[in-house]
C-alpha cells in the first residue's frame, strides 16, 4: 500500500472512533442529565414533604415567634437538643440521641467490665464516653455553620440582582435555592417552600435564623422585615451585607493563620501524654500496667488534660 493510502486509512478510522467517541458522550451526557432531573424532581418532593411533617408537627405559634427571643425564661434542655439537632443538619429526635449517648456509654464500659472487672473505671469511662454522639453533633453545627457563612455572601448577592431585575422577595429565595449549593440551598428553599404552604412571611423568616442560629442570617431576616414594614432600598442593604460578611471572614482567617501555632501546641500538648503511655506499654508492660492500679490518677489526669484543653481554647477562640 502507498502512503497515502495509509495516511487516508489512518485518518478515516480516527474520525470513525472519534463520531463513536462523540455518540456514546452525547448518550451519556444526555442520560445523566436525565438522571439529574429525576434526583431534583424527587429532592423537591421530600423537601416538600418534610415541611408539611415539620409545620404539622410544630407549634405554629412559637415558630412564629411570638414569645419574645428577649424573654427572660431560659430554653429547657429538650428546646436546646432540638437546636442543636438543627443546626447540624441531622435529622434526629432528641429521644434517638439520648439512646445514642447510653449505647456509647455502655460500648466503651463494657470492655473494663468484663475483661478487667473494674465497675468503678467501667462506670467512670461510660459517664466519659457519653456525651460523644453530642460532641460530634456539635462538631458537625459547626462546619454546617461555617459552611453557610462562607456561601452568604454569594447568596446575597444573587438575591440583589434577582431583586434588580424586578422579582419578589420569595423569587430571590427560590433562586438561592435553585443556584446555589447546600447546606444555604436546603435553608432557602425550605423558607421558600414554607411560604407557599401558608406559613406567614414573618414566620418562615424567624424559623430560618432560629434553624441556622447565625449572627449575619438574623440580621438579614431583621433587615428584610423592617423592608416589609417601612420599605427601603433592600438591594443596597444586602450588598452592603455580603461586603460585611466578606471582611469578617477575611478577619476570621486571619484569626486562624496567627492562632494555628496555639492551636498545635494545644493538640501536641494533649496528644503527649497517651502516646508517651502507649510507648511504654509496649517496651515494658509491667511497668505501665502498675498506673492502672492507681486508677484514680488516671481519671485526674483526664480532668487536668480537659480543663486544659478548654483553657486553651479558649485563648486562641474568641468574638469580634
């Protein structure tokens, strides 16, 4: 064969494998997207059906809000459980969450229990070991939290120019809803969705600050209440927001970079002691087992160890 009839050959079957390249991405592009579709439509429906459970289940007239935040009656532990269990996203009653910390409790005395016979250490690990499952709750409000505060000053923004090219207040959530990511998306949306099922403006507004518990979130339903009431220019105020939010992130990061050295001395300083034990227990067992018969210096070591945490925390964490 000459070589032009290989060069023609060779370029007819790149072409050819690059059409069915083209054809099978085109297929698959367009399955995902159906896919896509599906997974919203379906996202949309248990969005809906989780806020008519939650508006049939709670109390209408403390979701409103009528009971002053500035009450001097103090939240019961039960109000405390259920906003801790919102904030961080997970959908857990407060009943579930107590069966959490038992079953914690009694996995981590279980092993001194049977093994060591030791029902005053067994006693004293599961009381320790207990509040885990509020502890990761709490963990997890947290980066739900920072997570949301990162994405307000996007939000914001797009509600200002959604409300520049003439649309609603409840447009504008919908947009946030529909553009943005979650965990903001999920908060939006389920105001929004609030709002068409009947739930006052008001309302849904109010259960939105309480359900994120941010500083910047209330100031924002603040600030769009009194619009409804006395008008103003509603999109400056929310530029001027995402402004002030950028800044506080800006000097929250720099908070972060200037304390991280704290910070790492805080956790070498914790992680010491465990490490130098198990260190021991390995080159000379008996040794570090005669710690164990003075168990009661174990257990002031864990005081000392978590009010030294707590100490060092709060230095390198603090308000501005």
């Amino acid at each position: 064969m000459s070589p032009w009839m290989v060069l023609l050959a060779f370029c007819a079957g790149f072409f050819l494998i690059f059409a069915i390249n083209y054809a099978l991405a085109d297929v698959a592009e367009a399955h995902r997207q159906r896919y896509q579709k599906r997974l919203e439509q379906e996202l949309h429906q248990r969005r809906q059906a989780a806020i008519r459970a939650s508006l049939a289940k709670r109390d209408l007239e403390m979701l409103a809000a009528v009971r002053a935040p500035e009450s001097s009656q103090r939240p019961s532990p039960r109000d405390r459980l259920l906003q801790l269990t919102n904030e961080s996203g997970i959908e857990i009653r407060p009943s579930q969450l107590f069966v959490a910390c038992a079953a914690a409790g009694v996995l981590v005395s279980l092993p001194f229990l049977l093994v060591g016979q030791n029902w005053l250490l067994g006693s004293l690990m599961g009381l320790a070991a207990s509040p885990l499952p509020m502890m990761y709750l709490g963990m997890l409000r947290k980066r739900r939290r920072e997570k949301i505060l990162e994405q307000l000053p996007e939000a914001f923004e797009l509600m200002a120019r959604t409300l520049r090219s003439g649309q609603t207040i409840a447009q504008a959530f919908q947009a946030v809803s529909d553009e943005t990511t979650p965990p903001i998306s999920i908060e939006f949306g389920f105001c929004y969705e609030q709002q068409n099922l009947g739930l006052t403006p008001e309302a849904a507004l109010r259960d939105l600050s309480r359900r994120t518990g941010l500083l910047e979130l209330k100031i924002f339903v603040m600030a769009v209440m009194i619009h409804r009431k006395t008008g103003g220019n509603l999109t400056e105020l929310l530029d001027k927001l995402s402004k002030v939010i950028r800044e506080r992130l800006k000097i929250r990061g720099a908070i972060k970079a200037l304390t991280a050295e704290g910070a790492l001395q805080a956790y070498v300083l914790l992680a010491l002691p465990p490490a130098m034990l198990g260190i021991i227990w390995m080159m000379n067992r008996p040794y570090a087992e005669l710690l164990f018969q003075y168990y009661w210096l174990l257990i002031g070591a864990g005081i000392s160890m978590t009010l030294g945490y707590l100490w060092m925390r709060r230095i390198i964490n603090f308000d501005f």
